[in-house]
C-alpha cells in the first residue's frame, strides 16, 4: 500500500476496527480518550473532513 492510499483510510474507521469509541462528536471532530496514553478527558481529536488527527496533551 503506498502513502497515498493509506491518507484515504477514514481515520475514525480505522480507530473503530483497532477498538477505540469516541468521547463525543462536534461538527465534523470527534474526540477521542488518547489511544496513546491513559487519561480521563478526551485529547485526541480527529477532523473527518480533513482525515487529521491532533493529540492536545501531546508532549512538545
């Protein structure tokens, strides 16, 4: 598979099949608990129109 297909996969299709449910939904966010870490209040948000992803409590 090169780059360019993997950008295609839906970013929230991919987290559901690796078993991740998201805290909640805001226009076109949807914010997850980070699958990096463990934590209480969801971080990790994901832009479906743009197919990114943005880790807020990431460390710099």
């Amino acid at each position: 598979m090169e780059i360019e297909q993997l950008r295609q996969v839906p970013l929230v299709d991919l987290l559901t099949r690796l078993g991740f449910a998201p805290a909640y939904r805001r226009g076109q966010d949807v914010w997850y608990r980070s699958p990096l870490r463990e934590e209480r209040t969801a971080s990790f948000k994901v832009n479906t129109d743009r197919n990114v992803w943005f880790d807020f409590d990431a460390p710099i």
